[in-house]
C-alpha cells in the first residue's frame, strides 16, 4: 500500500522520486471564544495537540509558537499551518499565572466511512500541491464520478463529512458515484499555495480545472462518466471547467447567471428586510446608493481603498465592503479583485460552450440565491445552443444549504442554527441528482 502511494504520487504529482511528501496537517483540538488578549479554551479534545502539551478548560492563550494571539484571527493564522509531528510551544495564563507548554503536534485522523474507499493524494499546483480526498463506493471499480465545486468560501474538504456536503455525497456514494473534491489554494493539507483568501477567482478555477484533470486520471474511474457539480458560486465555475473539458453531465445548484453586480442589487432587496429588519423605503435608499458603489467598483474597477476616499461613499464602503485600516485586501471572505473577475465573466458565453446534459436545480426557500431569472436564463441559454440538453427544477422546500425549510424567513432561522447538522438535511436535492443521473448514466 505505501509503494503504491508513492507510485501515486510521483506519477499523478510529479514528485520527484527523492522528495518527502509533506506531513499531514495537525488537529489542535481546541474550541475557544476570544478574551482579553487571548483565547479562552473552552473544551480539549482528548486526542488533540492541546491535550499533548496538557492545557485545559479556563486556560487563556496568549501565544503560539511565539506569535500573540490576541485573537481568533491570530490564532487561525498561526494554528492553519501547523503539521503533525512538529514541535509545538504555547503561553498560557492560568489562575492569573503566565505558563508554558510544549508537545508534539497530533496528526489529524483520516476519514472512515462504512460506505466508501476514502483515498487521499495531492495534485501539482502552481508552485505547490493541493490535497485531493477521492470516496469511491467500497470495493467498486469502474465507476462514474463527481468532481464537487462548492462556494466561494475557504473552507476545508476536511470538513465536508459533517456537512450537507457529506450528506449529499454519501447518497451519491449509496447509488454508485465516486466524489472527487479537491482543496483551494492553500487549505487543508494543501502547501506551497497562496492562502485561499489571498487568490482570486482565475486561481479558483484553474484548481477545480486541476481536479477535473486528476479525476480522468483516476485508476478506478470510468472516464467516460465524468460529471461536475456546482453549489452556489461553484455553479458559476463549473461551466468554466465544463467547457475545457467533456464530461458526460454538469449539475448546477443556487448559482447565478447575471453579471454579479446586477444580482447583488436583488439579493439586497431581498435579504435587507428579512435579516437586517429594514422597511422597504430603507431598502431602497439602501439599494440605490450601494449601487453607485458598485457601478464604479465593478464596472470601472476601482479598489475599495479608492472608494473609501470618497466622503459620500466611506461608511457604506466600511459597512458593506469590509474595508478598514490596514486593510488586508480580503472583502466578503476573498480578495477584492475575486469578485470583480466574477462580475466580468460572461456566463452565456460559456454556458454556450457547454456540449452535454445540463441539470439546473433551485430551491423554493434560497434567500441567498432569491431570483427565478438565474435557473431560467441558464437553461434558456443551454439550449438555445443545443436544444433540449438542459433541465430545471425547482425543490419548494429547499434551501440555499441543503436544508429542509418552508420558506425565506424559516430559511434563514435555519441556517441560524445550523438545523442541517441536526438532520434537517432536504433529502429531495438528493434525489433529483440521482434520478438525473441515473437517467444519462448509460
């Protein structure tokens, strides 16, 4: 089994035979709030590094690896990059006493699944390699796959089993679809890649371009059952993918067609009153002077540090676009100019250029992605170029993440409380993803 890691990973990554492959990342086992000038630990797992270097419930991190941690922020930063094995050094107060720790930093366990061969690998990638973790029904060979693209945040695949993520994929698994997902830059086990909140979406895409490709190479696999799937702006990059390459079928779900600062005006309208409790007149005023904003920051291409110089646009530029003293470039959760690269992509162009069956899915209750006009003008747009290869549907009771819920307002009480990691999970997106699939799956 290790011989054929290392076959893998020279064949597949083009490692050079002497090379070390890197240690999997640490799991720190801690959950902690900030405090002041620290972190206070929570709870510690029994398996984690915390538990190693003996830290405990009421103790105040102060520091790691000899960097503050004044906050969370901080301590993410710090804690991310952290791979078992190394050495590892904290400062503490505990009981008004300032303490130090050392231990060995724990690798984080590999995924087990009753349902799946869970196999991890690493893709070459710009100057480094991102992690990939492939589930393939247990014991089953030859079969379809799905490469899944998620949303734009950075998060980890690591996380995905506990998710909807992992709810869906396990009901792909139980119908006999492999899942491939691979990591963005810099996430996860991934090294030597910019940080995820630091690239931009042309970066976004050449990795999901770089796991499409892994995925034809996959031993295992049926390559000419290859299919993408696409959540929310994962939607938005799998026509860019698809039409580099020639899967057998794309699945798109709560993404968006229109140029990103024309949505963005209707979801305002939309999620202002029911997340913010503004009235509609403020709605609107809301809307009308955030569109300026927008009109020069994605349209004539101006830096949100260029806009907070104008007096009439600096606390909306604040407020809304997350811009602040020393600023580290990130807006929304990415780097500014993702989403300005995101307004200027033409999805008509490239959902034209998409040459196989096409399933749009839209839930009934996504108040994130609020617009009947995104799931039509795709399929319009599909088809108008190749008639009757795209198919809409629309789940009543679905929301944005998967779950089951009646309606916006419910929705987002949902999402609230994360009522999906409590079974919540709207099985429907399941189905509908199989019944389709089964379908062109010959």
């Amino acid at each position: 089994m290790k011989r054929l890691f290392w076959i893998l990973l020279i064949t597949v990554c083009g490692f050079d035979i002497h090379a070390q492959p890197p240690q999997r990342k640490a799991i720190m086992g801690m959950q902690g709030k900030e405090s002041t000038d620290g972190i206070l630990v929570d709870s510690v797992w029994a398996t984690g590094t915390f538990a190693a270097a003996k830290i405990r419930k009421g103790d105040k991190v102060i520091s790691v690896n000899g960097q503050n941690t004044p906050k969370m922020a901080e301590y993410n930063a710090v804690v991310s990059t952290i791979r078992s094995d190394q050495k590892v050094t904290f400062a503490f107060v505990r009981d008004g006493k300032t303490g130090n720790a050392t231990a060995t930093a724990i690798m984080r366990p590999f995924e087990q699944s009753d349902i799946a061969d869970i196999n991890y690998d690493w893709v070459k990638f710009k100057n480094g390699y991102l992690r990939t973790i492939t589930r393939i029904p247990k014991g089953k060979t030859n079969v379809p796959a799905i490469l899944l693209i998620p949303g734009y945040g950075c998060g980890s695949i690591e996380n995905y089993a506990s998710s909807y993520n992992g709810k869906l994929m396990n009901e792909w698994l139980k119908n006999g679809f492999a899942v491939v997902t691979i990591e963005k830059s810099g996430m996860g086990d991934s090294y030597g890649c910019a940080p995820c909140t630091e690239v931009d979406l042309v970066t976004d895409i050449e990795s999901f371009d770089a796991g499409y490709r892994y995925m034809e190479q996959l031993p295992n696999v049926d390559k000419s059952r290859l299919y993408i799937w696409g959540h929310s702006m994962g939607g938005t990059i799998a026509p860019e993918v698809a039409k580099l390459h020639n899967p057998k079928g794309v699945i798109v779900f709560a993404c968006v067609f229109r140029p990103w600062s024309e949505f963005l005006l209707e979801m305002h309208r939309v999620q202002k009153p029911l997340l913010e409790g503004l009235n509609y007149q403020q709605t609107e005023a809301f809307t009308r002077m955030i569109q300026k904003i927008y009109f020069e920051f994605f349209i004539l291409k101006k830096s949100p540090a260029e806009l907070y110089q104008n007096t009439e646009y600096k606390s909306l530029v604040a407020s809304e676009l997350g811009y602040k003293e020393n600023w580290n470039n990130n807006m929304w959760g990415r780097h500014w100019r993702f989403w300005q690269q995101l307004d200027s992509l033409n999805l008509a162009e490239s959902w034209q250029k998409v040459n196989c069956p096409v399933l749009v899915l839209h839930g009934g209750a996504d108040y994130e992605q609020c617009s009947l006009v995104e799931p039509l003008m795709i399929q319009k747009t599909v088809n108008e170029k190749h008639p009757n290869a795209a198919t809409w549907v629309t789940i009543p009771d679905l929301d944005h993440f998967m779950m089951r819920s009646k309606d916006w307002t419910e929705a987002a009480k949902n999402f609230k409380e994360q009522q999906y990691m409590k079974g919540n999970f709207n099985l429907k997106i399941a189905e509908e993803t199989v019944k389709w699939l089964k379908a062109i799956d010959q």
